[in-house]
C-alpha cells in the first residue's frame, strides 16, 4: 500500500509485510519437504529404467511399456475402472447422504443435535485398521454378527458373503468408506448451513417459502461451493484410497483382483508383493499417472464447474 507523507506530497514506497513471509515459511518447507520433492522426485523416477544395474534415462518408455504390454495394462485399467466405480459411489451416495443429514441436524428444533454429529463423525477418525478389521468380523460368513442380526428381522436369506464374492466386494468396501467417511460432508455442509445469513432465510419466510422448498430454493444454491468443495476432496481422496482395501482384502485386493485400485496396485508394482518383484520405476510410473489423473480432475473442476458456482457466493 503506498502511504503519502502529510505536508510534503511525497509518495513513500509500499510496506514490506516480512511477518506474513516468517509465518508461512514452516508451513512451506515442510510441504516442500514431504509433497512437493517427493512428487518431483516420483516424477524423475518413472522417467529412468534400471538397466544393467544402472540407471538409464529411457524417457516415456515406462508408460508406453505400462499401457502397452498386454498384462500390465489389462490390470491398470481394471484398477482405473475400479477406482472410478469407488469414487461414483461415494459421490453417489456418501455425500447425498452428508447433505440429508445436515440438513436434518440444522433444524434449531431437533433435540440431541450435538450428540447426533458426534455419534456420525466419531468413525472419521477411527483407524483404517480398526474400521477394516471390525466389518471383516461384522461380515464374516463363520463368526459374523450379519447373519444373526439379519435373522433377528426375518431377512437372512439375504445375507451374502459380500466380501468374498467378485461381484459384492467393491460395492461393500465403497459403502463401508462411505459409513466411516459421511461425518466430513455433513460436517462441511453444516457449516455451511448455519453460516447462511439470517435475513436471507427471514425474506424468504415472508414470500411463503418455508421447509423444504426453502432448502431447495433457497439454501441449496447458496450452499453449492461447499459442494463443489466436497466433489473435489471426494475426488481426490478416493483416487489415493489404499488403506481399506489394503486392510480388508490384502495386497492382492480379491477375490480376483475385483478390489484392485490404483493405490494397492502401486503397492505391489513398486514394492512386490509374494513371488512378484518390485520395479521402483514401474511404480513411479503409476503414481505419476495416478498424480495426472489427479490434477486433471481438478482442473476440469476448477475451470469448468468452480466459475459457474461463484454466482450463488454470498
């Protein structure tokens, strides 16, 4: 900001803010240092071939030999196609489902509205270990508690073993993430919701529009960045998932590769997994595709759908 010195209509020179620079600068470094040069690095390293016992600069040949020999691009694209289907799910119903509950819990005449967010958020911050290792027990076909609750309501002829079975295991995993992860969106949106300003909601009820029709007309639009928001951290979030699958299902993500994403997929490649050898540039290779995926999904959010969202900003 440039200041003029009264009396004297000399224009001093703008004011340098060295404290912001002094603050932000740990928080710089250690991103630096556990993101941004491990990303370079992963990047470099995709890009070399161990030949030899050397390492030789082969450029893009890791990514053509990644998407084009017939094995390894057949299991990339199935764990590409069953990262996309974790990730509709969770957009599909975890954050719906986040939206409902906010909505629920902003109502100022429910009672118990402290209890009922901590009861939902507390699985956020459960391990994946203990989370993964609880539904195993929940849902096992020998010493499950699911049969017996299913038979207490007259539906066990229903009960499948849902994490042994190819065509059950990934929905039940998504929608296991989705029951432990729920708390963030509702959190997020319930911020939102009771951030709206008062006179707004006060016009509203003064032209007729009062319940639902005023969430719909009324909070939705204002609330549509935070969703925005919500998409892309759920985008992000489930295109680097590993841990559950990881836990639940192992390294190998069965029954038959049917849980494999991207995440466990890097896992064997780069470190090996039984009779499998590890080839660290082969996996750096995934994760830098894995990092463009990323960041094209973000993009496409940023320039294609954030614009349009600025218009219901308050």
């Amino acid at each position: 900001m440039l200041v003029t010195s009264p009396g004297s209509g000399q224009v001093n020179k703008p004011q340098r803010r060295w404290h912001i620079a002094v603050f932000l600068a740990p928080a710089v470094l250690v991103y630096t240092a556990i993101m941004i040069l491990p990303l370079f690095g992963t990047m470099q390293l995709s890009l070399y071939k161990i030949i030899e016992g050397q390492q030789v600069f082969v450029g893009l040949d890791n990514f053509r030999h990644l998407l084009g020999d017939e094995r390894l691009s057949s299991t990339f694209w199935n764990a590409l196609s069953n990262n996309s289907i974790f990730f509709l799910i969770h957009m599909l119903v975890q954050n719906p489902i986040g939206i409902l509950l906010a909505a629920i819990l902003s109502n100022s005449r429910l009672r118990f509205r402290a209890w009922y967010r901590t009861a939902i958020f507390i699985p956020t911050i459960l391990s994946f270990v203990i989370v993964g290792f609880v539904w195993k027990l929940i849902l096992s076909p020998l010493w499950g508690v699911a049969p017996d609750l299913l038979d207490l309501v007259g539906l066990k002829s229903l009960y499948k073993p849902w994490l042994g079975k190819e065509q059950y295991a990934l929905i039940t995993l998504s929608l296991i993430s989705v029951w432990q992860f729920v708390g963030i969106p509702m959190m997020l949106i319930y911020a939102a919701l009771i951030s709206i300003p008062e006179d707004i909601l006060e016009a509203a009820e003064c032209d007729g529009i009062t319940g639902m029709k005023q969430f719909w007309k009324i909070k939705l639009p204002l609330i549509l960045p935070t969703i925005g928001i919500i998409s892309i951290l759920t985008f992000v979030a489930n295109f680097n998932a590993f841990d559950l699958i990881y836990v639940t299902q192992g390294a190998l993500a069965g029954p038959d590769y049917s849980t494999d994403i991207l995440g466990t997929f890097l896992y064997r490649t780069f470190f090996g997994f039984q009779l499998q050898l590890g080839d660290k540039n082969l996996g750096a290779t995934i994760a830098s595709l894995m990092f463009l995926i990323i960041l094209a999904g973000v993009c496409i959010y940023l320039f294609a759908i954030q614009r349009r969202l600025r218009r219901y900003t308050f």
